[in-house]
C-alpha cells in the first residue's frame, strides 16, 4: 500500500480534481466505479468534495455552474511546489501562463491554475495542513500523470526551467519521456510522470492525464459503460499493465490501468 503523510517534492504531481457541472452526478459514478466515500467540505470552500479511501483523501471533485458559459468538466493534475508564488513567476517567465491565483485556500494550502505554452493545463499546490493525495498506486487512487502535448519538445524545455524536470526517452520512436526529479534517478522505477506527444493527425489539444489503479481493467471499463460514461481508447495491453482511456458521463475524460502489484 503506497501511503504519504508527508509533503510530495516539489515538481511531483500531488493531487488531482475534477471541476464539473453535475457534482452529483459526478459522485454517484466514481463512487460506483472506485468505491469513494466523498465528504463534503462545506459552503466556505463551495462544497469540495473530499474523495477518500479508508480515510485518505486521493481526489477531490468540485462544482462549477452550469450554462452556456460554464466550463467543460476536467481532471486537472496538481504539481507540487515548495512555493507557488515563486513558481507562478517562472511560468509566466517561461512563456507559460497563470490563469487562477495564487490563492490561499483556507489553512490547507496556497494554489494556482497554470497553462503551459503548448496549451496543457495544470495546477500548482503548496500544502499546508492538505499534502495532497495521502494514497496512491492502489486501486481507486491516482497512480500517473503525464501532459499529453502538441509540442513535446516545447513542453519538456518549459518543464525543465519550472521544475528542473530531467528525461528519460521511452520507446524506439522517442516521442515518450519519463521525468525524473532534479536530484532523482532516471527510469521507470523512479519516473513521476510522462511527456508525450499527440499525434499531428489527432484532433486533440494538449493536457494533463490524470491516471487511476483499478484491480481490473475490463471490468472498470465495464462499469464505466453501465455507469453512463465511456471509452475513448482501449483497453489495450502496455508495458505497465491494461489500460484505458475513458469519459465520465458529463464528458470529463481520465484513464484506468491495472498496475503490476495491484
């Protein structure tokens, strides 16, 4: 079981949410689908909901209005930071842009929302009393992120003068890198995520992917399907295990895969 109780290192993803127009809605399914008990924080943070598993908070799910000029629903990936006000400035210095914040978010952290100049979007957290995700790497809690970008390249010189990110190449075409932290080892085994590039001939923008464990990728996609959601990709057999790329039903879009020890 991969439990943290201490702050992440700066640059990891951290956390991850979901923003939505049905947070009902919202709940009921990934309830259904992870088996979350989601706890309601309350009007003063505008009734965050708090996912946990046996009393960890792994993911949150937040409300937005709905209406023509509601945004769409999306996961949104957190990095950590030791601080996001010094962060912020390097991503504006670094042809980034900062699209929320900084903010402090009651006693639990200071936060900002950030785009990348390829166009991912991403968040930044520096905890306080909330570290972020207090499990991972077991089904139901996060397990990987990676940015998912028009312009690779761009992305990981971008991340490097942020972070200090360091790569590894994945693959014989090379168009996967694996991140290492400033002072961490480079591979898989110690990688905190991925920078990939889309393909030219797909109609997609650049992003953040949030990645979920389940114990069973055929059946997790099945649920999402009885659930009312969908699957964009998949599944489809990886390196890392069974994985798929899905929809919620009010359209924000996630993945599954079975890791090896889960």
């Amino acid at each position: 079981m991969s439990i943290r109780e201490e702050p992440w290192a700066n640059g990891t993803p951290s956390w991850a949410d979901l923003t939505t127009t049905d947070q009902p809605g919202a709940i009921a399914f990934y309830t259904r689908l992870f088996g979350w008990q989601v706890e309601d924080t309350g009007p003063r943070t505008g009734h965050y909901g708090l996912a946990m598993i046996r009393h960890r908070p792994v993911a949150g799910i937040t409300p937005v209005p709905s209406g023509p000029q509601a945004p769409p629903p999306v996961w949104t990936s957190y990095l950590a930071t030791d601080d996001v006000d010094k962060s912020c400035s390097l991503v504006g210095a670094h042809g980034g842009t900062v699209v929320i914040g900084p903010v402090d978010v009651g006693t639990e952290g200071r936060a900002a929302l950030a785009v990348d100049p390829t166009g991912a979007s991403f968040g930044l957290w520096q905890s306080r009393n909330h570290i972020g995700a207090q499990m991972v790497n077991e089904p139901g809690a996060m397990c990987w992120n990676e940015c998912m970008s028009r312009d690779a390249a761009a992305a990981r010189e971008f991340y490097h003068a942020v972070f200090g990110f360091r790569y590894c190449v994945v693959g014989a075409a090379g168009d996967y890198t694996m991140i290492a932290r400033p002072e961490g080892d480079l591979g898989p085994e110690t990688a905190i995520g991925g920078i990939a590039q889309i393909d030219p001939n797909l109609p997609v923008p650049s992003h953040w992917m949030t990645y979920f464990a389940v114990a069973d990728t055929a059946a997790a996609v099945a649920t999402i399907t009885e659930a009312g959601g969908g699957v964009l990709r998949g599944p489809m057999d990886t390196p890392y295990g069974p994985m798929a790329v899905c929809r919620d039903p009010q359209g924000a879009v996630f993945a599954v895969i079975r890791l090896p020890l889960t």
